[in-house]
C-alpha cells in the first residue's frame, strides 16, 4: 500500500516538473496565428517583437514566425506564468512594422501569460508601414503653427518632418522674441491622428490654456519645436549601446539638432536663441537623450525635461556619464520625473540617478525629481502633468 501512494506522489511529481521550465517556473504555451496583408511580398520573413527575451526585446528581429498558409504565419512559444507581454510584428525592422489600415501607429499588442491555460489567439496585421503613403494632410493642432516638411541632415538619415509651434502673440507683435523648447516625438505632441495609439500631449492645448486661458499667466509664451521621429527612432535617441538593444547614435542627433535645426530655427523665425531661453524635453528614450542633450551641450540649453527617462538603458549608464561629464556645473534647470505604474526597473534606476546626484554632486540645485501615483508609461500620463515641467522652466517667475 506505502509503495502505491509513493508511486502515485512520484508521478505527480514527474507531471509537475514536466510543466517547469529550466528556471523552475511554471510556464504556459502561447499560440498566435497571424494573417498579414495580400501586398506583404512572396518571399517576406514575419517576425514578432516585444519586451521579452523571447521577442527580442523591442529588437526588429525577434523571433521570426513560421509560414502555415497564404498570408498566414505562426508563432509558438512558452513564457513564465505571470508574464505580461507586449508585442507588434514587423518585416525585419521597425521600418516596416504594422501600422493600422489608416497608417496610424498601432498600440502595443498585450496579452497575459497564466500557467494552466495555453493561449491562442488569431492576429490580423492591417498594413506595414514601408507599404503606405506619406499622408500630405494638414495636422489637427490648435494656434498657431508651421510646418516643415522633410528636413534634412548630414548628420542623420531619414529627412524628417518638423513642428513649430507658435505662441498667441506671435502673428500680431512683429517685435517681440520667443523662448524655444525642443522636444522630440513631434509626431504624438499636437495631433492625435499622428500621435502614438491616437493619444497626444496635448502641447498646444496646454500652452493655451497656461499663458491666455483658465491658467493664463502661469506661464510665458514661447515657441515649441516638434522634432518628429524615424523608423531610427531607438538608435537617435540614445547616447549609449546596449548590449540586448544596440542603438547609440544619439551623438548625431543632437549635432542636428544644435547644429542644423537650431541655427534654421533661428533664422526663419524670431527666437531668443541664448542658451538661456533655449530648452529640450521629452519622455521615455526621448527623456534620456534631452538629459545627454543638455549636458553635453550646456552653452545651448539652459534647461531640460525628462519624463520617464529610460535610465535603465545600457544598465544605466547615464547616471555615471553625468557625474563625469559635470552635472554640478550645469547652470540651467533639470526636470525629471516618473509615474509610480511604470514598471519596478524604471523607478529603480530613475530613484538611483536622483540618489546618485544627490550624494555625488550636492552642490548641485538646479534638478527637481517627482514621482507621481498611478501614473503609467503612456502620453496620458504624460499630457497630465506637462504643465508643471514647462511652468518649471517657462514660469513668469523663470
């Protein structure tokens, strides 16, 4: 009878391991059948990307899918139970990655990984982005504003479209001259249509409203530069390689921008260009390339947002990079910021640069680092509390 039960507890225990992985964590399978559009060329190779090793982390070539049918591909795969992943699919680089039938971007794909259920799930890619049109359209942006359509750089390939953003006065006083803030992701600033998952900042909207509408006087009007993104978007904005991301040509970027865009701004519309009145600011990678901006370019800018700043990129090493490079002789202001449902390595390593100066670099005043609860990664959150980095900078106390 002893022997029976002990048999019986051996093979359950066999069928427990059975479902283990090497880690010793239960994992389940996860099954995605893919229909891509009938334009996708014969001999494409499919590929899934996302932010697990499995899917290359946000790598163009994660892991490639395999060919079922007509259009019809398949991705199989098992993933730690609890897993929460994200993913889109492309063509081999992010240069042709899915868009929506209406060439908008399309919003991280999710799905929540369990340990006792296998996950299926049937996917329709509506487009590729290689495969659209450029859309002439006017954007959808409140004010005043121009437009300038393929810049381009030696520095940096693709040309890319720019936003100005004007201030109130600006059509009326032909005398007066206008702070600039650059800011990066042009596309998701002004206009829903071309913002990320049809989600904007709200730039515009905000300025109105803080320097002429129900918090008018809060702050000074200024011009506001959208610089819009490429499909080199991960590489431009980032100073570093990383070893599972690569990247790292963020060096040229900011020559464009300090030495091709800025001096064209300047020149075709009435700027204070002093480094006094001239500010960078973004969110996420776009964060992490300002803080590199203003620090390595101090006589530029004389003032910097970073929202969710990708700290954790290259395992941190802008936090070394701006204790080496002076942060405590930065003469201008520094905005950082993160929201509370960013993620637990976010907050680590964004709480490690603060630390970091804090400690290091005492002396240094000019940096103010908030948290905020509940906020998550996404232009909601960000559009939420915009106000406070640009009355931060732009105050009429400033």
């Amino acid at each position: 009878m002893r022997n029976r039960y002990f048999n019986r507890f051996l093979t359950a225990l066999l069928l427990i391991c059975l479902l283990l992985p090497a880690n010793g964590v239960l994992a389940a399978s996860c099954v995605l059948v893919v229909s891509v559009p009938a334009t996708t060329p014969d001999d494409a190779q499919i590929w899934i990307t996302g932010n697990h090793d499995q899917l290359g982390n946000w790598n163009g070539k994660g892991a490639q899918l395999k060919e079922i049918g007509p259009q019809l591909y398949e991705f199989a795969a098992n993933f730690p139970a609890g897993s929460e992943i994200e993913f889109k699919f492309t063509r081999g680089s992010f240069t042709s990655v899915e868009k929506t039938a209406q060439g908008h971007e399309k919003t991280n794909r999710k799905l929540r990984i369990s340990g006792n259920t296998e996950h299926s799930e049937r996917i329709t890619v509506e487009a590729w982005a290689d495969q659209l049109q450029a859309t002439p359209a006017q954007p959808e942006i409140s004010g005043w504003y121009s437009l300038l359509r393929s810049v381009k750089s030696e520095h940096l390939e693709p040309a890319r479209d720019v936003i100005v953003w004007l201030p109130p006065s600006y059509p009326r006083n032909h005398t007066l001259r206008y702070p600039v803030i650059y800011m990066h992701d042009g596309q998701n600033l002004f206009d829903a249509n071309t913002a990320f998952g049809g989600n904007e900042w709200g730039v515009d909207e905000v300025m109105l409203d803080y320097i002429a509408g129900s918090h008018a006087g809060q702050l000074n009007e200024a011009i506001v530069v959208g610089i819009c993104n490429t499909a080199d978007r991960m590489s431009e904005y980032t100073p570093f390689p990383d070893p599972k991301h690569s990247g790292g040509n963020g060096d040229n970027y900011v020559k464009f921008i300090v030495e091709e865009l800025k001096p064209m701004i300047d020149g075709q519309f009435r700027t204070r260009p002093d480094r006094a009145s001239t500010f960078i600011g973004g969110s996420s990678l776009g964060g992490l390339i300002s803080l590199y901006a203003g620090i390595t370019r101090p006589q530029t800018f004389g003032g910097i947002i970073a929202m969710s700043p990708s700290i954790w990129w290259a395992n941190g090493a802008i936090i070394d990079w701006l204790l080496e490079h002076n942060i405590a002789g930065y003469k201008g202001r520094i905005w950082v910021d993160m929201g509370t449902r960013e993620g637990d390595e976010a907050i680590e390593y964004t709480r490690k640069l603060a630390g970091e100066i804090g400690k290091n670099a005492p002396e240094f005043k000019g940096m103010r680092y908030r948290e905020f609860s509940g906020a998550t990664h996404s232009e909601k959150s960000w559009h939420q509390r915009l106000h406070l980095p640009l009355r931060y900078l732009l105050g009429p106390s400033n």
